[in-house]
C-alpha cells in the first residue's frame, strides 16, 4: 500500500501558507484551517472525500433544476472548491516525491484503440483518467485522435489553447508546457483537428512523439487512440505499457477489432529493430529483411498464421526463434466489449476474438468483460461531464475499478485468461 502523503508546512512561506488556510476553509471549515495540526495533518484521503462531499452540493450540472442566479452563484462556489483542491493537492504531491500511487511502483502508459469509430474510446479514456485521478493518481490524458480530436469536450473543456501539434511544430519545447487542468482533475494534452493534416505525421515527428509520452512524469499516462489502423495508431498503441482495444457486439466493430490486434502485431514484429524500441545486441538484418517481406509486403498476404512465421524462421534463422517468441509472449492486449444492450450476447465476441488469436496469431487476448450500455454514460456525452464524476458509486465506477485492478494483476505476466465478467 501507498504511503500516506502529508503536508509539511514548516518549510512553507507565510503568503502561501495563507493561501493555503484559505482553501482549506473552503474545502473544510475556517476554524479547521486556523488549526496548525489540520493542515499539518491533511493526506490525499482526507482531501479527496471534501472535495467529493463539496462537489455534490455546488457542482451547477448536479442542480439544473434551480434558477440561473442559484446556479450562478453555485458554480462560483464551485470553482473555488476546485481551485482550493488543486493547490492543497499540489503540495501534498510535492511532499510524495517521486512515490507513485499505482501500486506498480512506475509510471503506466494505457492506450485505448481499436479500428473502429463509435465504440466510445473518447468517453472511455475520459472516464478512466478522471477516476484515476479521483484515487489520488497524478494522471495525464493525451488526445492522439489527430485527426478527429474530441477529448477534451468528455472532458468538460469546450477548447484547447495547445496541442500536440504545437509541440509537433516546435511552438512548445515540452509536453509539459501545453499540459492543461481539466475541471475533473486529469491534466490534458489536447490534439487539434482544425489544421489539414494534422493527423499525416513523418516518422520523425513521431519517434520525438513517442519518446517525448514516456517521459512523462505521472503514475497514469492515458492514450485515447483513432478509429483506424494506420501506422500512427498502431505505434501510439505499441508504446504504452497496457493496451485497452474496445469493440460492441456488432459484426463489423469486432471484426475491426481483430484486425486491429492483428495489424499491431504485425507492425511489433516487423520494427523488431526499429528505434522506437529498445534492442540489446547486434542488429540482424537478415531476420529484419526477412520478417519485413512476410509481415509487411501486400499486407501481409504471405503469413497465412504466425505459426508459419515461425516455421520460416525456424528454417531459415533458428537462433532468433527465441527472441520472436519472447516478442510474441510479451504483446498482451486486453479486450473490453462496449455498449452491450440487454439482448446482446458478448460472449461469442469475446471467445471468437481470443480463439482466432490464438489460432492465427499465437497470442492470448486476455478479456476485460463488458459494460452494458448506460444512460449515465450518454448523457455524459451530453453534458461534458465525465460520468464517473457525477456518479462516484455507479456502475461504470464500478467497471473501471475492475479493469484497473486487472491492468495493474497481469502487469508482467504471459498467462492469464479473463479478470471477470461483468454486467
């Protein structure tokens, strides 16, 4: 378990500290902030359920019902409550140092995928950053939908002043300059749709990209993927630590979703030896030309299975047949079904999905279950309000809880089948 993090305010400046007995009064009450051995006192917990408590009675989208002048004054209040966290939080973070809260130990990279549009990457991504960030997790959000970037709206910003492509363009030095708050916690890295082509990066581009996401500094990194298969996505996918790809029970989107497994892969195992991974040893050119012709050359047409593959390189290259297999053990994808209706049936997408990968691709898809389709979850979409925000103790809270506890369980491992189905 994490430690508790707590402010040490003896080495504080006077000003801030007064700053800081003010927030305190708002997110508690002034005869707490007045006293030394509260604010001394105060962890991530403590300020966490204030900050909830305070949310529920002044946040203006939980009391429509109201007059325009109430909800006025009620969404002032509110902000002060969210700026008040903000600050108290920021210093009880400093005071952690460098202790992640993800029980991993580092910082985790998660992207959520999948070939086709409309399955709800956007709002799951959303939603999985802000309930990290409720757990006390530094988290970062990164819109890569280059070309149809819409984050931010899921989570409630309307705009971005910065994007990804500022740093593309060498505007901004760092991913750290156009990082922005959000009102439900996460910071954002935004993407930006407005320019043609925005979402056509060079190679270059990308590799400054990829290295730039790793390091970050936070305990989750959330990758929010576009509907498609182009090499971007794919090496957007590849490079986080855990990848989420979402599908519905609709033929098409499945069979989206396979493919988009397959074409990761393929993309794994053609740059073996590329610079957006780490390789120790000698580069082999020969098993680099090798894999290149089967995998990539008209789509790949040559490999019929990867057991084919390996055949090949066991004829032709057999002292690399280690190092393919330990490729293939570590891709590890995680499959999340969406929007299941009450007469959907998931399972047969689940088992398809797993048996052809294991039968074409040799690897285990391991499942994350299901989430029914939730009117919480739409209205979301309406309301640009995360719905984990509005209902802390709802089922999509619920889910998200489960899939993080299974993302953080198979951390490392090669085997594991199904972390629970869910409904």
């Amino acid at each position: 378990m994490p430690r508790a993090c707590m402010i040490s305010i003896h080495h504080i400046e006077p000003p801030e500290l007064h700053r800081m007995r003010i927030a305190c009064s708002y997110l508690f009450s002034p005869a707490l902030a007045d006293e030394h051995k509260f604010l001394s006192g105060l962890d991530g917990s403590t300020l966490r359920n204030a900050f909830r408590d305070k949310a529920k009675r002044y946040h203006p989208d939980l009391h429509r019902h109201e007059t325009e002048e109430t909800l006025k004054r009620r969404r002032e209040r509110f902000v002060k409550i969210k700026e008040s966290y903000d600050l108290l939080k920021g210093h009880i973070q400093e005071e952690s140092h460098t202790a992640p809260l993800n029980g991993a130990g580092k910082r985790k990279i998660i992207a959520v995928g999948g070939a086709k549009g409309g399955v709800g990457k956007s709002i799951i991504a959303a939603n999985l950053a802000a309930y990290l960030c409720s757990r006390g997790n530094k988290t970062v959000a990164i819109d890569l939908d280059l070309g149809g970037a819409n984050l931010h709206l899921y989570l409630g910003e309307t705009q971005v002043k910065h994007s990804v492509n500022d740093f593309l363009s060498k505007q901004a030095e760092s991913l750290q300059e156009i990082m922005m708050p959000t009102k439900y916690g996460p910071l954002l890295i935004g993407g930006d749709s407005s320019h043609l082509g925005a979402g056509n990066i060079g190679f270059a581009r990308k590799l400054k990209l990829l290295k730039a996401i790793r390091a970050i500094e936070a305990d989750y990194v959330i990758l929010d993927l576009g509907g498609d298969t182009s090499y971007n996505m794919v090496d957007f996918f590849l490079t986080a630590d855990e990848g989420i790809v979402l599908t519905s029970c609709d033929p098409a989107s499945y069979l989206d979703a396979y493919n988009f497994i397959k074409v990761s892969l393929y993309r794994r195992l053609s740059r073996i030896y590329g610079p957006e991974y780490d390789h120790e040893g000698k580069k082999d050119e020969e098993l680099e030309v090798l894999l290149r012709e089967m995998l990539v050359s008209d789509n790949g047409k040559e490999v019929k299975h990867i057991r084919g593959l390996l055949e090949k390189i066991r004829a032709a290259k057999p002292e690399s047949l280690a190092m393919i297999k330990e490729v293939l053990s570590g891709f590890r994808p995680h499959l999340l079904v969406n929007m299941v209706s009450s007469d959907s049936d998931e399972k047969p997408v689940i088992a398809r999905i797993q048996e052809v990968s294991k039968k074409m691709l040799m690897i285990h898809v391991k499942s994350l279950g299901i989430l029914p389709y939730l009117d919480q979850v739409k209205k979301s979409a309406v309301t640009l309000t995360p719905a984990v925000f509005s209902g802390q103790k709802g089922p999509l809270t619920k889910k998200l809880a489960e899939i993080v506890a299974c993302i953080d369980q198979t951390a490392g491992a090669t085997t594991f089948s199904h972390c629970g189905q869910w409904r």
